[in-house]
C-alpha cells in the first residue's frame, strides 16, 4: 500500500501515557528456565492469583508457595478458551490492590493470571491443528497456521486488564563453541520473538553461592539470552513478582539512571560476580 497524505480514519482520541496506564492496568512478564529454576514459584505467590496449569508437576510448588492460588489443570484447548472468555467478559475494577476482574459465571477475582507453561499449550494447539490427521508432522501451510495460532493466544492473554505471567520451558543450543538459550516454543521465528509481547521478559536459572543455591531472573545484559529488561528493574533481578510490579510501576528517570550508575560503579568483585552469574545463566 502507498500512504498518502490524506484520507484515513480520523483520530478521535489521544491519552497521556498515563492515563492510558490507568485504562490498561497490570504488568506483563514472561519467564522461562529448565525445570526446577523456581518459574512456578516465583509466578504464583500474591493475592488472587488464578494459575492455567497443563501439567501437575508444578502442583507441589503452587501449594507450597500459595496454598490460596486457584489452580485450573488444563487439557486441551477448548478449555483454555474457556478461561479466557471467562476473564475476557468479567468486572473489570481497580481497588488499592490494583486491577482486578471478578469472573462472568464463577465467585472468583482474578488480580493475576498465571499460564504454565505456554511450552505445553503450543504442543495442544498442535494436537488441535493435526486432530482426525493420521499423520503426526505439520505440513509447511499448518506451520504457518501454528505461528499465527500461538501470537494470537499471547496477545489475547496480554490484552486482558489485570496482571499476567506466561511460563515458558527453556532450550539449549551450541553454535561455534557458544552457548544460547531461548524459549522452547515450535517454529523459526517465534523463538526470538516472544519477548516483544511482554513488559518483562526473563531467564530463570539457580546457581551456587557461600549461602547454598541461590534463585535469579536475568533481564538483560546478555547476547546468548532471549531477554527483556523493563523500566524499574535491574538486570538480574531476585525472583519476586510483586516486588518487580512495585519498580516497574514506581519508575523514574532518576531511578533507572541510578541503578545503571550503581552498576558501572560498581567495585571490581561484585562485577566480576555478576558477570559470572551471567554466564552460569
């Protein structure tokens, strides 16, 4: 198409940003890591967190961390879009704790949403796309229509009024004595593309300190990693949802100039650790 200096649909609206803020509450974080690297701990603690989970392996962790979390095991699709239009359609409100919906047909307020992991609902939109197929490959067009399929899922997730948290399972590949890792997701793009869909978007990995295993989410800061570091966070961050939300929110130009002077001023020892934990990452 060639723009043209005319025509067009008029605008009819235009918010400060944040006004537009208020209207579209909540942060939006994705995280991925190996199994174990605290992912479904870190996502489920807080009040009125309802978790989408595909397989019962994180069970343990939800329970341990917030016995209170509603917790919905899903096994197909159909089920998922369920949730979605149960939340879609809900009362949307704001109180002192932040943006919440209050469910279309259940008693339940949702303040975040949890889906883990994303790794397992693309392997049942592959189910769904191959259903009554004898055959067990995608063909190049079902390819394609998977793609479409998955970015479509992410931005309705993202889109809705309260705060989100999408789990992914990691992948490591080795190219030219390297090591990288990105989000296990199907297809050839979608990998490096997971990111923009996000506020935030992390690594999680554990590591060995003098006090025994130490959790961390990196934000950034490194070439190997598929990562996003949103305004307010550092870039390795210990994991704490709520405690992100509270930065992203309370950010300013003079916060986020200073934790980048904190950290080129930092003494020699603790970058050089840093820089180690980047790479144990």
């Amino acid at each position: 198409m060639r723009w043209k200096t005319t025509g067009g649909k008029r605008p009819t609206r235009a918010l400060k940003a944040s006004e537009l803020a208020d209207e579209i509450p909540g942060i939006k974080v994705g995280i991925y890591g190996d199994s174990g690297s605290g992912k479904t701990s870190l996502a489920c603690q807080g009040k009125d967190v309802l978790v989408l989970l595909t397989e019962p392996n994180g069970l343990a962790s939800i329970k341990t961390w917030n016995p209170d979390a509603t917790v919905c095991m899903v096994e197909d699709i159909e089920e998922l879009h369920g949730w979605i239009s149960e939340l879609a359609g809900g009362e949307r409100s704001v109180d002192a704790d932040g943006a919440k919906i209050k469910t279309a047909s259940l008693d339940l307020t949702v303040r975040r949403l949890v889906i883990d992991s994303f790794t397992e609902l693309q392997r049942m939109l592959v189910d769904e796309i191959l259903s009554g197929e004898k055959r067990e490959s995608l063909t190049l067009q079902e390819w394609g229509l998977l793609n479409d399929r998955s970015i479509d899922l992410i931005r309705t997730v993202r889109n809705l009024p309260i705060d989100l948290c999408v789990i992914f399972l990691a992948e490591t590949t080795e190219a030219s004595d390297q090591r990288y890792i990105k989000p296990l997701v199907k297809g050839r793009k979608l990998p490096n593309e997971c990111a923009q869909f996000f506020s935030a978007f992390g690594y999680a990995y554990r590591q060995s300190d003098d006090d025994g295993i130490a959790y961390r989410v990196l934000f950034g800061g490194s070439d190997r990693l598929i990562s996003k570091q949103a305004t307010g966070l550092k870039r390795i961050e210990i994991p704490n949802f709520s405690a992100w939300k509270e930065a992203i929110l309370a950010a300013t130009p003079e916060q986020v100039a200073e934790v980048d002077n904190e950290e080129e001023n930092e003494p020699e020892t603790l970058r050089r650790r840093r820089r180690s934990s980047r790479r144990s990452a």
